[in-house]
C-alpha cells in the first residue's frame, strides 16, 4: 500500500459530526495492508522511547516525562511522571482498546481521560484496514501530500511531506467547531523527535520532545 497512507489515528472521545467538502471513494484493494492493521505512529520499532513533555489543560500546566513501552502480548504502556518522580498517568493499550491504570486526582476527569486515551490512543495504535470506508487523494501543496480518510472512528486528513513520505500532520474534525491538530518532526529516526497536539475549541495541548530511544 502506498506509504503516505500508511498511518491512522485512533480517538475515542467523540463522534465527528459532518462531512467532508468533496466526495470520497470507496475504500479498494489498494488500501489493504499485508497484516490488516494500519501502522500508527509510535506503533514500533522501539522497545522504550522516552520523551520530555508538558501538558497545558484549564489553564494548570504539567511537566514531566513520557514513557511509551511494547509489553508482551501485543500491549503497549503509556506512563507519565512528574519531574519529581510521581505518576501522574498510566495508560496500557491493546490493539483496540485503552485501559486507565492509574491517575492523579487532579486528573482522573473523565471526559479529561477520554481526550487522552484518543490522544495517546494516536500514537500507539493502528486500527483496522476494514474500517477504512472511504478515502481521497488530494493534491500536493507546498511539499506536502494529503489525503482525507473516513473511518467507523471519523475522519481525518493526513499530510505526508512527499520527500519522503513522512506523516508531518494530522488533522480531526471534532464537532462543528472544534478539532485536534497533531504534529510531528524527525530527525534521524523513523519516530519523531517532536509531538505536538492542540484540541481547537478546548484549553487542552501538549507537547513531547524526544530524550531517549531504545
């Protein structure tokens, strides 16, 4: 399958309401992959990353360090530290679901959780290619590729800078008037060196800085 279509995000939060400007086409042959799942960002070639990030929700900020880890089974693990040692997050993933391990008071909300599990769900996971539904090419701009995407989950559109076919954004509609903006940029490695995600509509961002790949 082609590479620039080759990343999906998972949310979990909200269903996208309207539609896409133009229509889309049927999901083909030419959108299946060899193992029926579609690779996510941080999905592998890894064993532990570590990144340096911060959170930024409701006006409190928190900072702290990130770790993404393949557990056995297919499961991946998500944790968050505080700059003095206190876990403030721990998520664990299957395939296709997100389950809380634990979470500070301060931030076990859950319609706060639920933004995070789609956010950290992105990063981590794939979802099937049957649950693509339609999708469509659009033309380059500016060195970049992107293609709109509609899936049982929603709809997206992914920006593939086209030198070499890295996924450099992601866009989601949530609702009317708000949507979540992801970015990313590398360096020598196929995983970024940088993560940003922004909710429009919601006083929610983060920002992750790569520190350590194993």
């Amino acid at each position: 399958m082609p590479a620039r279509i080759q990343v999906i995000l998972i949310l979990f939060l909200c269903q996208i309401a309207g539609g896409l400007n133009a229509p889309l086409q049927a999901a083909d042959t030419n959108f299946q992959s060899t193992d029926s799942v579609v690779v996510a960002v941080l999905g592998c070639g890894y064993n532990t990353l570590t990144y340096k990030g911060s959170m930024d929700v409701f006006k409190k900020h928190f900072s702290g360090l990130y770790f993404f880890k393949q557990m056995p089974d297919d499961k991946k693990r998500m944790v968050v530290l505080s700059e003095f040692g206190l876990n403030l997050l721990d998520f664990q993933f299957t395939n296709d679901s997100a389950q809380l391990m634990n979470a500070q008071e301060f931030l076990n909300k859950p319609g706060l959780i639920e933004l995070m599990k789609g956010d950290f769900g992105f990063l981590v996971n794939g979802i099937r290619t049957s649950e693509v539904l339609k999708h469509r090419h659009l033309t380059q701009k500016k060195g970049v590729e992107r293609t709109k995407v509609k899936t049982e989950k929603g709809q997206f559109t992914l920006y593939y800078r086209v030198t070499d076919q890295r996924l450099v954004r992601v866009k989601r509609r949530q609702g009317w008037f708000s949507s979540v903006k992801y970015s990313f940029t590398y360096s020598n490695s196929d995983l970024p060196e940088e993560i940003r995600i922004r909710h429009t509509g919601l006083p929610f961002k983060m920002k992750l800085k790569k520190i350590k790949e194993e």
